[in-house]
C-alpha cells in the first residue's frame, strides 16, 4: 500500500487550507480586498495599530458606509474604556462619602467637590463628541462581518442585546462583506 506524497503547497495540510503564515481573509494581502495604505478609508484596514486605528475613527467621523477591521474596532474600544476609567477615577477623587455608622448605611452622604464635577463634565463631552463616530465604527465592524449595521439596536433588548452585539462584533471579517464597500474617491471599484 503506497501513500500519495504530501501536496508541497500545503506542506501537510489538508486540501483547501492556507499553509502556516500565509494570509488568510481578513489578514493583509488575503481576499479580501482590505488595504495596505492607512490613509485609504474606503476600505479596511486589517492588522492596524493603535495610532493607526484612532486617525481612521477619526478621519471617517460620521461615516456608516463600508468596514472596519476587527483591529482597528478593538483599538478604538480600548481607547474609549481607558478614557472612561481614568475620567471615573477623577470623579471618585472629588467626591467624598461621610457617615455616623459603618454599619448604617442610610446615614451616609456624599459631597461632590470641583474636581468630580470636572470629572462629570469631562466624561459627558467625551461621550457627546464620540458618540456618532463610534456608533460608525460600530455600524462598519458590523459590515466586515457580512450583517447590517442594523444589528446594532440588538443593544436596545436589555443586557442580551449588548452580549449578542459585542459577540457579532468580535467575529472574524467575512468575504460576504465586500457589498458594504464604498467606491474610491473618483473611480468606480
């Protein structure tokens, strides 16, 4: 009984399945038509850094059409939640609880001082000034992953919704997704 010599280009793997370290979708150079460039933002870019991530939040502000790479979403997530961690800190800072009794806690009160008022405006503006580019960003990670943008009022169905959102946002890109794509400046596809 003879075995079939291994397929070189899959050095051992099965049929159908890119060998180690080649791209695959979603990765750069993969099918994916994501881009190399990162001043290009009428695709996505996978592989981003984190600099590279907030520039394109920024630059695509209000933008719903086309993707985001799953980098360049969780780059900006973990921007947003250290801003509200260190703004929250602020807030703990200014504000002081005093009380009669540990052991009662209905004669407790809490004093907000300047520097938690500081905290509670800050945190609102930042909330105010990134709630529609992040609302975007959400809109185009969801394209990668071949849905609507739509999905996102999933978070509308109390603690569920969030879950099952932050669950379709975390899924890998999808080669369905290139119909959410928008032309380049001046040119068809």
């Amino acid at each position: 009984m003879t075995t079939p010599p291994p397929n070189p280009g899959h050095q051992g793997q099965p049929d159908g399945q890119p060998q180690y370290g080649q791209p695959q979708y979603g990765q750069q150079g993969g099918p994916s038509r994501g881009t190399t460039d990162p001043n290009d933002l009428t695709l996505p870019l996978y592989g981003a850094t984190f600099p590279q991530a907030i520039t394109r939040w920024l630059l695509n502000y209000v933008n719903f059409s086309g993707r985001a790479s799953r980098s360049e979403f969780w780059w900006v997530a973990l921007l947003n939640v250290g801003v509200s961690v260190v703004l929250q800190f602020l807030i703990d800072l200014g504000t002081t609880t005093t009380g009669a009794s540990a052991y009662s806690a209905y004669s407790t009160t809490q004093t907000t001082g300047p520097l938690a008022g500081l905290g509670y405006t800050l945190l609102a503006l930042y909330a105010l000034v990134t709630f529609l580019p992040s609302l975007g960003l959400v809109w185009r990670r969801l394209h990668d992953t071949d849905r609507s943008g739509g999905f996102y009022f999933l978070t509308l169905i109390p603690i569920v919704g969030g879950i099952i959102v932050i669950v379709l946002l975390a899924l890998d890109s999808r080669p369905g997704g290139v119909r959410f794509d928008r032309p380049a400046r001046g040119g068809v596809r």
